[in-house]
C-alpha cells in the first residue's frame, strides 16, 4: 500500500506538465463555482439585510391579528408581560424599537395625500437604520418635541416646506377619530419611492396620542447579532406571552414576498451552478482521459511484468485523489483571495442596475459573501466530482487490453 501511494505521488511529478494542466482544470473549478456562489450568496445577504435594516428587524412582537389585518384595532399593550418575557432573552437581544403606525389623511390648505403615520423612538431607529442620516432639510425630533418630519416625496406632492402645518385625519384605536395638526420640523428623503411618497414620522408618545393608543403598539421590532438564533429566539419568547394575543414573528414570516423571490433566485442559481459543474466535470474528465491516453503503454508494461490491474487502478485513483486535493484546496485559495478582495471592495452598481437596487431600498454595490459554506460545499462537490471521475480510471484500467497497450 505505502509503495503504491509512493509511486502514485512520484508519477505525478514525472511529468510535471501534464500535472500542472490537470490540477489547474481542478483550481479553475473551484475558483469559478466559488465566484459565482459568493456573488449570489452576496446579494441575497444584501437583500436582506436591507429589508431587516430599514424595515422589519430580525422578529416583531404583534397582536396576533395584526399580519392579516394591520389595524390600530389590532395593538398590543407595550406593558409588564411583554418586558417580562424579554427579560430572560436580554443576553442575545440587541436592542428593541417599539413603533405604532396607521394609515391617515394629510393636508395643506386644498390638497390632500394619504399616508402612514409612524410613531417612533428616533434614537432607537437610528440605531437600527440611521434614520436621521437621511434628513436634507430641518432636523429629527426629540422624544420631547412635538413637531412632524414628512417624507420628501409627500412633501413635494403638498408643497409642503420646513415651518409649514398640515392637518392629519384618520381612525385611531376603537373607532376613535384620531385628529391633529402638527408643524414640519423635517423633511426625510428615502430611496424607495413607496416610502418617499407616503411616510410621515412623529415621535412616539405624540402618534399614541394621536390615534388615542396610550402605551399600545403596531410592532416591537426585535434586533439581534445572531441572524441564525431568529427562529429559536422567536420560540422562546412565543412561549413566555399568551398566544392568545401576541405573536412573535421572524423576518422571513414578515417578508414572504421576498423569501419568495429569494427561494426562486436560489431554483434558477442551483440550475446554472450545475449546469457549470457539468462543464467543469466534463473539462477534467477531458484533461484525466487526455493523461491516460499518452500512458497506455506504460499501463501496458506494468501490467506485464506484473503488477495485478486493480494495484495500478489504486495507484491511478490516488494519482487522481492527489491532484484533486491539490486543484481544491489551491482553488480554495486562490478562491478566498479573489472573493475577500472583493467583499472588502464591493464592486458599485452603474446604470440601470443602479437605478433598480435603490428602487429596492438597496445599496447600489454588487457585495460578495466570505461565508464559509460559499468555500466548504464548492470544494467538496469539485471533490466529489473528481472522485467519480477517480472511479472511471479504475473502470478503464479493468477494461484495458494489455497486448495492445504495450505494443501502441
């Protein structure tokens, strides 16, 4: 067994070429399947993040109706039940970012938009999303004020200016008319149209007066550091609230349009990567034939004086083993470099391909993903590839007619 590996790994080397050739079809492999998975892997990541950044967080806490019918009839009491089953989770909870929004009727004199009043925290949306970076004119309110930051879209379709009052008319909690006048102290520009033209924030405590909801809630936005402990942290605190009126959900329960989208992305990119592993398979079953072809004779000799076929089918399958783990663990590599590079220096969006990740609320970046299964589940399926290719040798080596072997 050790003089057979000896000679497997010697022949290798013997024509360092021919070598070289097969373990670059290998590395080529696994450094395109590795490409190509981290770009995807990449934009999914950014699709999310986006979402979960600027909008749902990682879980909610909701009325259990409220998924199905976003009412002001359908908040929950933000009180000692739902802190108390927080507390046991605080550990793995970043921060909260409590909310309460509703759709209402904005004015300026004659003209009138509907839009959808958000009451916020702004210290905790900036530290989820930043919110007042997007300011371009006035400022944020504190917790204390009690003016209106619109966003530039409706301000536009209003004309409306820093300074100016509009009038807000809707339906509050239980039927109760909710009614106010406030003074813009802000304007707020998003990149999402649907935003851009419909957002009016007002700070917490003002929109619960407002829709007469006193320390109630549409959502408690829960952020974490640990994306992967979602599901199980969303389990465990269901598990310390009445079910029967509050419900913790995740981000993809929150965002099925988009899981939906990422689960087609993900059928059509598994198509097209085994579509390029079935070329790739065929490029280094070329490249191992191409080698055996130019060593039939030898094959022929050895067996000749001796050596039984399946001792030269093991040492061709380790010949093959070799190279591939060469070939995956250089393409690992050289893989990493290229794709680390990149995720340190994402590569800007241009042209209409811009135009469409901010219509999306995105970031125009195209940004690769570092995540370890992009470099483990690449190499191990080139691997494996190389594997059957591996048994093939074996099958050929079984078939071959020695005295023609020798002679060619």
């Amino acid at each position: 067994m050790k003089t057979l590996l000896t000679l497997a790994w010697r022949n290798l080397w013997r024509k360092k070429r021919r070598t070289l050739i097969t373990v670059s079809s290998v590395l080529f492999a696994v450094v395109i399947a590795v490409f190509f998975i981290s770009y995807v892997k990449g934009l999914q990541e950014q699709m999310i993040e986006s979402f979960v950044r600027y909008d749902t967080g990682y879980l909610q806490v909701q009325d259990i109706l409220y998924q199905d019918e976003p009412s002001l009839d359908h908040t929950f009491e933000y009180g000692d039940e739902v802190t108390a089953a927080l507390e046991p989770f605080q550990h793995e909870i970043n921060f909260t970012v409590p909310r309460i929004q509703g759709f209402s009727i904005i004015a300026k004199e004659t003209t009138s938009r509907p839009a959808w009043v958000i009451g916020i925290l702004p210290e905790m949306e900036d530290r989820m999303s930043n919110l007042s970076a997007d300011i371009v004119e006035g400022r944020m309110f504190t917790d204390e004020d009690d003016f209106a930051v619109i966003a530039q879209g409706l301000a536009d379709m209003l004309d409306i200016a820093v300074g100016d009052t509009i009038v807000m008319i809707g339906q509050g909690f239980q039927a109760m008319t909710a009614a106010g006048k406030y003074k813009v102290g802000g304007i707020i520009k998003f990149t999402l149209p649907e935003k851009n033209n419909t957002h009016i924030y007002l700070p917490l405590r003002e929109a619960q007066w407002y829709f007469a909801a006193d320390i109630r809630l549409t959502n408690l936005v829960i952020m974490i550091d640990d994306e992967d402990r979602a599901f199980g942290l969303a389990q465990g605190i269901q598990n310390n609230l009445d079910s029967e009126w509050y419900i913790v959900r995740t981000w993809n329960e929150l965002l099925p349009d988009l899981v939906g989208m990422i689960e087609m992305r993900e059928t059509v990119n598994k198509i097209m990567v085994w579509v390029l592993y079935i070329v790739v398979g065929f490029g280094i079953l070329g490249t191992i034939l191409n080698m055996m072809h130019e060593r039939r004779r030898e094959f022929g000799i050895l067996m000749s004086v001796g050596l039984k076929r399946k001792q030269l089918g093991f040492m061709c399958f380790m010949e093959t083993v070799f190279i591939s783990v060469i070939g995956v663990l250089s393409g690992v590599i050289v893989g990493f470099i290229m794709v680390y590079i990149l995720y340190r220096n994402p590569i800007p969006a241009s042209g209409a391909m811009e135009e469409m990740m901010l219509g999306y609320g995105m970031e125009p970046i195209f940004r690769f993903s570092i995540a370890p299964d992009v470099f483990i589940f690449q190499a191990m399926t080139v691997f494996l590839i190389t594997m059957v290719i591996g048994l093939y040798v074996i099958r050929k080596i079984f078939r071959l007619d020695i005295l023609q072997a020798a002679r060619n």
